[in-house]
C-alpha cells in the first residue's frame, strides 16, 4: 500500500512539474522518496489519521467482539426481620442468571460493519498521505522555481 502511494506521489509530481520541468532547461530535484515519506509521516493531518485508524481499530474489535455474550450476575443479599407480635424470623437471599438477547444473524453484521469501519479509517490515513503529498509537491515546486527566479 505504501509503494502504491509513492507511485501516486511521483504520478502527481510528474503530471503537476512536467511543464515546468520540461520548460526549462534543467529540471530541478524532486525530494528523495524517504525524505518525503519522513515529511509527510510527521505532518499533523496525517499523525491525526493515523491516531484516528488506531481508534477505529480499537472500535472494530469491540463490535466484531460484541458485549452480547453470556454474563453471569450474582447478587447476595440478607435481611433479617424480627417481628415481636408474630414471633418470626426473615432471612432473604437472592441469586440470579442474565443473559443479553441478540437477534439472529446480528453477529455477521457487526464483523461487517467492523471491518468497514476499518476500511473507512484507512482510506482516510491514504487520503491524508495524498493531501499531504499534494501540498508537499505543491511547496516544492514552487520553492524550486522562486530559487530559479531568484538566479535569473
């Protein structure tokens, strides 16, 4: 996944600088592929989606894993009574099973929606490496043709 983006990087780079590029007579430097990748790695809107692909997973696995399953819930409880006037004695316990209902099928669903939430997650983090790219590549070239202007 990460190769495909860097094709994209240099794709976007090649069809945005080719004019530029071919206009002049040497063609300025494209940023190193690890340089980049180490730009756009620590750029705030992709930190954010990566942080937010992290909380999906996180959220996938709790629906995938679903609290719909057997609980068992024992509550001990004690009252004793002493009535005078009729001469008896309470004593009051309670034990008692739960269970969640889950409709028929409802776990298919959710391991679905789980990994769509996934999906969504990473789309968004390759999204935000694109934007990112794009503005990159955007600074670059402009960086690049103020140095050539500013050697005319």
């Amino acid at each position: 996944m990460r190769h495909s983006l860097l094709r994209v990087y240099w794709l976007i780079a090649a069809c945005v600088a080719g004019p530029c590029v071919y206009a002049t007579e040497s063609a300025p430097e494209l940023i190193p592929s690890p340089i980049a990748r180490r730009i756009l790695e620590s750029s705030p809107g992709v930190g954010a989606a990566r942080a937010n692909m992290e909380v999906a997973g996180h959220e996938a696995r709790i629906l995938a894993e679903s609290p719909y399953e057997w609980s068992a819930r024992a509550t001990a409880q004690r009252r004793t009574v002493r009535d005078a006037t009729a001469g008896a004695d309470y004593n009051e316990w309670n034990v008692g099973t739960e269970r969640t209902v889950r409709p028929p099928g409802r776990g298919v669903v959710d391991r679905d929606i789980a990994s769509l939430i996934e999906q969504e997650a990473h789309a968004r983090y390759n999204e935000a490496l694109q934007d990112g790219a794009r503005t990159l590549l955007s600074s670059w070239i402009d960086a690049a043709a103020a140095a050539k202007e500013k050697e005319i």
